[in-house]
C-alpha cells in the first residue's frame, strides 16, 4: 500500500489521489513525494494524458508535513544536518516546480497540462502548498473543511514554496495575516483569500476539476510569475507602494513577535528578499531562511512541545491500560464561573450533563453562560440555531441530586472551602452509581484531603480546568495519593472528547501551574518593591515572551485572590514562608482598595469602561523607582527562573512524571514563552553549566530562591540535556 495512486480515466484525465495507509489523516513522507515525482513523470510522457487532478481518498485533503520527518533527516545527516535539510526542502521545490511547469515549453509557455487539485475536506501546511503549486483550486463546500498554512503556530513557515507562491500571488500585505498569523479558514473565505478558486457541492468536486482539466487552455495554466513583465502585487520592495507594506509588516511583525519568534523575521526576510528576484532563485532564498529556521534551536523546541507532544499527549501518552471510559454523562457541582464553562464544553462535545447549584436560579444562570458563548458564535456565524439548541438540550440545570443517578463522571466546582466541598461531595456520592469517577477542580486544595469525603478514593481525581473553560485548552488532571487507574483514565477520555489537551501531575501545594506561575507574579511585585520601574518589569517580560507581564497578571487574576493564596500559604509554611516582601505591596494594594481588573484598579489604572490605561503612577509615589535601574536580561532572567525552577523542583519532587507535560502544561497552561518551547526547552537551550552560573549569580545577588535544584547541578556536571535524559527518543532527535 503506497501514499498516493495513479489512475487515468477514459476521458484522459490522471487522478492522484493521496490516501496515506493506515492514518486518519494525509501527511507527507519523503517517501510520498518522490511518488509524487513519478507519477508527474508519468502523466507527462503519457500522451493520452491531457491532464491531472490531484485529491485525496480521505474526508479531508491533507494535515501537513510529517514533522518527524524533519527530526529523522537531521538525525541521519550526521555532521551536516543543515545541508540535508536544505537538499530535501529544494527536492520538494524541484518536484511542485514540475507540477507547476506541467511540461509547458521554457521559451513559449506553450504545450503543458493542466493541473486541478480537488480538496475535499482539511488541507493544512504543505497539503495547501502542494495546491498552490496547482493551476487551480477547487474545494468542496464541507462543513468543517478549513483551509490554511498554519506553520507559524509550531515555529516555521510555509517552506515548500508556499512563501513565495503565496506572496506574489496576492501580495505581501494580503498574505500576511495567512502566513504570519496561520488562520484556518472555511472555503468561501479560502476563496476571498484567493486559497482556492473555486467553493463547490462536495458530490461535484472531481467533476468541476476534471471538466476545468479538460478545458484549460496553456494560458490559464502559465503563473503569473512565470509570464512577461509579471509584478508583485501591491509592489515589490523597492517600488514606493511595497515600500509602505514592507516598512508596515516589519514594525507589525516586531511589535506582535517581539523579535523573539525567528520563525516570523524568516518569514518576512523570505518575502522581502524573493520579491527582488526571479521565482526560481526565490525559492533557494525561501528554503535557505526555511533550513535556518529549522535549525534555529528555538523552532525545534516548539515543534517538540507544540506538535510531537502535544499531539502525544492528546493521543493519551500516558494514559493508564484501563477499558474505554468515554464518558456519557457528567454531572457538573456548581453552575459559578469555571461549572458553567465545563458544563458547555462538555455539552459541547455531545456528553450529557447535569448542572447542580443550590438555587434553581444559580443553575440556570449557568447555562445561560451556554447560551452566551453559544449566541456569540451564532454572530460569528459559527454555530448554527440547530447546533445550539441541541447542545443547550443536553444541558439538565436543577438543584436537584437525583439526577446524577446515572452520571459517570462528576466534576465538582464549588466554594473553594474544603468543608462545602466535604459536603458536597457526600451529597453527590449517595445519589450516583457507586462506581462514578469523582472529580474536583479545586486550584488550590490538596485532592488526598478532599477524596476523604468519599468512601473509595481510588475514584476520586482532580481534574483541574483553567480559566475562561471554553478558551483555556489545557486540562490539569491531578492524582491523589490513592487515586487508582481508571480515574485517571477516565479524566483523560474526558479531556479528549472535550478536545482539550490534558496533562497529568501528582498531588502537591498548587499542582504544577499555579505553582509555576505564582513565583512569577511574586518575582514582579518583589520588584516593584525593590524600586524597579514597573514599566520595566512589564516590557521586559513580554520582550521575552510572555503574554502578560507579571503585574498585568495580578490584575487580571485579581489582586484579593493573590492576597487569599498569601494568607493560605503563610498559614501551610510557617517561618519558612519566603514572600514577605511580596506581601507588603499586594497588601497594601488590596487595602487600597485596588483588587485589580475587577475593581478597575490595580496595578494599572483603568477607565471607566475598564479598558487599561496606565501603570498605576501611585506605586511610584510608595516605592521610589531606584536611581540605577537594573538590565533589562536581568529582570528577565529573574522572570523566567522564578519560573523554570520551580518545574524543576516539581520534576525532583515527582510532581512531574514527564518533561513533555512539564513543557506542554507551561505553554498551554499559562502561555510561559512559547518560542523556548518550555521550561525544560529553555534550560535546554541554555544548557545546564550555564543556567547553573546565571542561577548562582541571582542567588548570590536576590537571595535563595534562585538556588540551582540538585538536578541542575548534576546535570551540568554531567553535560546533560533535559530531553537528552527525561525525552523519549524522538524528543531527543528534534531537539
Ligand atoms: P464561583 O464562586 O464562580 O462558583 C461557585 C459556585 O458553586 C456558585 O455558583 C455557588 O452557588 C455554587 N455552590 C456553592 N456551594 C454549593 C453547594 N453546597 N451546592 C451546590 N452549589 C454550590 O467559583 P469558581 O470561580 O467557578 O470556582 C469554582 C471552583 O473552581 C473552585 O474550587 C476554584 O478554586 C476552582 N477554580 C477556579 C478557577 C478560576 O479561575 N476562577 C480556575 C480553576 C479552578
């Protein structure tokens, strides 16, 4: 069984059809293409070929390059990996090229066959770029066919000549926001992006290609490009008009990436430096920035994390041997903030699902938040009325216990108050099947403690959902001390028919996130006691990226909620507690009066209608701004250790069983630098001697809690990486 097939049909017509064995999806394999080189071959020399349509035998087109591909060539390029790597991207080249040129005379742009791709459903990175390279695009009007080159999200581009393609075909200003941001788009916006050319009924798709096939003329299939005084839509960069979009897209670039993501600078120097010259030598400069990338140790790091493990992760990595636990129907405990948003995405995943508050009133507010988000994609045009009342339908809000009596999986989502939580729990468990998983979602409450409110802990898990539920797509499934298999097994079935992407820790002081984060937080207001502008600490978080700077984050998660979490933990650790400092600014804030977003004001002042306006020019007022301002790598370094030590701790601790979650959860979880691809990414770029010395420095400089975990140290000793010694071999051979 081969990737693609190749038949001719009695009207001449050659179909390849890419129906990769044995896999869901279409992924490209070096093996794939050189099929793919053959079968060219062949449709060209063959004269009763008067043309070709390539589609796929799956529901949808295509989902990419296989990206262990590209882990597996640097692997067995030896000493030369970059060379490899440029050798198969200008393979690839050669081969679309040919589709693209379709045998058409060099000198007359005459005597070529048409080439038709039909796209029947997906079609993501090279599946799009393959199409591209076609003379024209029809795609069938499915509903959930999207269409894109979302390369950027994993930290490449598009690198087999959908760069270059793509940008001359509409100019580098309309091909920004589908090459740098990577959208996904359904086929009629495909079509206003000029992605497809044509939106038609699935049952016509091979019929419209093949009848466009047969009537092409060798003036529809000649690119643009590769005719006479062909110029770049919207202006090259020299010409004053490209000028403007050139100088626009770099600033706009800087100031969305921060210059730290190499992947989007690449981009942008591809379209740049290709739009000067002929499209041949423009795809040698694409593949040039495209192997850079790949080598770049950054773009390694967030394929790692934000596919390979990602995607394992989701595909239940570590999921416990235990039968099937697809879950039928949940019961939710609590219809607040987070029970109202786990009671929609659980509905919306088509599981059943009961939604208890204490007031009938409580409940239905609840689902009224179903409502909400559901009438939003209404406008968006993104779910239909159908859509909705079928999920609103499957939503039961009562106060009622009885009706868990058939539930087989309850999440609890009330007060954060271990005592409510007891009773609730007790309620839950006398009504429901005595063999139901019993999940809590508490952020902050030790899960062996409150599975004592139930008589078989071994079916009593956290499952601890991230706020707001229906965006956040990480899932924090925490195991107690005696939490057994099928819990754990029946959280993670969970998360996957929810399609989020879980994690799984043990049972420790703030699990893994929130124990990350919060030194984070703790590490900016310290600072702002220390005398460090605040603007500083701000910009230079987000220069390193992270998507909110530390005080931006205390207000937004509520200043009052870091000033409970204090008390809780000053009361757990006694005379150890080491936040003192940090105590006295958020203190005093929440003494102010100033809760953050929710009381618009905080850190940062806000107007009326709540939108942030400032940082807050009274902390300057208590804290004097020093007179020597620290480096902007220092308080970055000071940012990002708060955080990277504490996984590491978490890793000692056994908290973490596996760096892959440690990295993932960190992305996902609270969005720490994706371009380091994590915690461990990062210390792995760094390398062990050398976050040894910088931790040693900040110890020595801000106190202990930058001391380099025994694990460093002996890692750094040893020349280790974190991947090198946690990863399964795959990780190791993409980093
Ligand atoms: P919330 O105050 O918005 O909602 C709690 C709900 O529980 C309320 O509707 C309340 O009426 C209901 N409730 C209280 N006692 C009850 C009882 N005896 N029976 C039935 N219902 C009862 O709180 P929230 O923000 O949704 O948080 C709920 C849980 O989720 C907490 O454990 C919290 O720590 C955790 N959590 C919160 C977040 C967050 O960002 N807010 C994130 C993760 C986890």
């Amino acid at each position: 069984m081969s990737d693609f097939h190749y038949d001719v049909d009695s009207d001449g017509v050659a179909v390849i059809t890419w129906d990769a064995p044995d896999k869901s999806m279409n992924t490209l394999t070096r093996e794939a293409m050189e099929l793919v080189d053959g079968f060219l071959d062949k449709a060209l020399a063959d004269e009763a070929v008067k043309g070709i349509v390539i589609t796929s035998g799956k529901k949808d087109f295509a989902g990419g390059m296989d990206l262990n591909v590209l882990a597996r060539i640097r692997e067995e390029s030896g000493d030369q990996p970059a060379q490899a790597l440029f050798d198969f991207t200008m393979n690839g080249h050669r081969v679309l090229r040919k589709l693209e040129r379709a045998g058409l005379d060099p000198k007359t742009n005459k005597g070529g066959k048409p080439v038709a791709c039909a796209i029947p459903g997906t079609s993501a990175g090279i599946g799009t770029e393959i199409a591209l390279a076609c003379h024209r695009r029809f795609m069938a009007d499915a509903p959930k066919a999207r269409i894109g080159l979302p390369e950027i999200m994993v930290g490449l581009f598009p690198g087999a000549g959908g760069t270059t393609r793509y940008s001359r075909m509409v100019g580098a200003m309309a091909a920004s926001p589908v090459l740098l941001e990577g959208k996904m788009m359904d086929p009629k916006a495909a079509r206003s992006a000029s992605l497809v050319d044509e939106v038609v009924a699935p049952d016509e798709l091979m019929a419209k290609a093949k009848e466009w096939v047969l009537s092409a003329k060798d003036a529809d299939i000649v690119k643009p490009w590769d005719q006479k005084g062909w110029k770049m839509p919207g202006g090259a960069p020299y010409h004053p008009q490209g000028f403007m979009t050139f100088v626009g897209a770099s600033a706009m670039v800087n100031g969305k990436t921060q210059g730290v993501y190499p992947a989007a600078k690449a981009l942008l120097s591809a379209v740049y430096e290709g739009a000067l010259v002929p499209f041949d030598t423009a795809l040698r400069i694409e593949a040039r920035y495209f192997v850079g990338v790949l080598m770049n140790p950054s773009s390694s790091a967030m394929i790692r994390s934000l596919f390979l493990n990602k995607t394992a992760l989701e595909k239940g990595a570590n999921r416990p041997e235990a039968p099937d636990q697809t879950v039928r129907k949940v019961g939710v405990l609590g219809a607040g903030m987070m029970g109202a948003g786990i009671a929609y995405v659980s509905a919306n995943a088509g599981i059943d699902v009961v939604l208890i508050d204490q007031k009938q009133e409580a409940a239905d507010t609840g689902k009224a938040h179903a409502e909400g988000i559901l009438d939003k994609g209404i406008k968006r045009k993104k779910v239909t009325e159908e859509k909705k009342a079928e999920v609103l339908g499957r939503i039961n809000a009562t106060t009622e216990y009885e009706a868990l009596s058939d539930c087989d999986l309850i999440v609890e989502a009330v007060f954060e108050d271990t005592g409510v939580k007891a009773e609730v729990t007790k309620a839950a468990l006398a009504k429901a099947p005595s063999d139901v998983i019993f999940a809590t979602n508490t952020s902050t409450l030790p899960i062996t403690e409150l599975a004592k409110a139930a008589d078989t802990p071994d079916q009593f898990i956290g499952i601890h959902f991230f706020s707001p539920v229906d965006k956040m797509n990480l899932v924090e499934i925490i195991k107690g001390r005696q939490t057994g298999d099928r819990a754990v097994a029946k959280a993670l079935d969970f998360v996957r028919q929810i399609r989020k992407t879980p994690i799984v820790v043990n049972d420790a002081r703030f699990f893994y996130a929130n124990r990350c984060i919060i030194p984070y937080i703790n590490e900016g207001v310290r600072m702002v006691k220390e005398g460090v502008t605040p603007a500083l600490i701000e910009n230079a978080a987000k220069q390193v990226g992270m998507p909110l700077g530390p005080l931006q984050l205390v207000d937004e998660t509520s200043i009052e909620l870091g000033v409970k979490i204090a008390k809780a933990t000053r009361a757990a650790m006694g005379d150890a507690y080491p936040d003192e400092a940090v105590d006295e600014v958020l203190f005093w804030m929440a003494d102010e009066g100033r809760l953050g977003r929710k009381s618009n004001a905080g850190f940062y002042a806000y107007d009326e209608a709540g939108k942030r306006v400032e940082l807050w020019p009274g902390l300057a007022e208590r804290y004097a701004p020093l007179d020597d301002q620290p480096a902007v790598t220092d308080v970055q370094h000071r940012l990002l250790f708060a955080q990277v030590l504490e996984a590491v701790r978490a890793l000692e601790d056994g908290v973490l069983e596996d760096i892959r979650e440690g990295d993932v959860g960190a992305i996902l979880g609270w969005g720490f630098a994706p371009w380091s691809g994590g915690p461990f990414g990062w210390l792995d770029i760094l390398g062990a001697q050398r976050a040894v010395d910088l931790c040693d420095g900040l110890a020595a400089a801000h106190g202990p809690r930058f001391t380099a975990p025994d694990l460093l140290r002996e890692m750094a000793r040893k020349g280790e990486t974190f991947y090198g010694r946690f990863g399964t071999g795959q990780d190791a051979a993409a980093a």
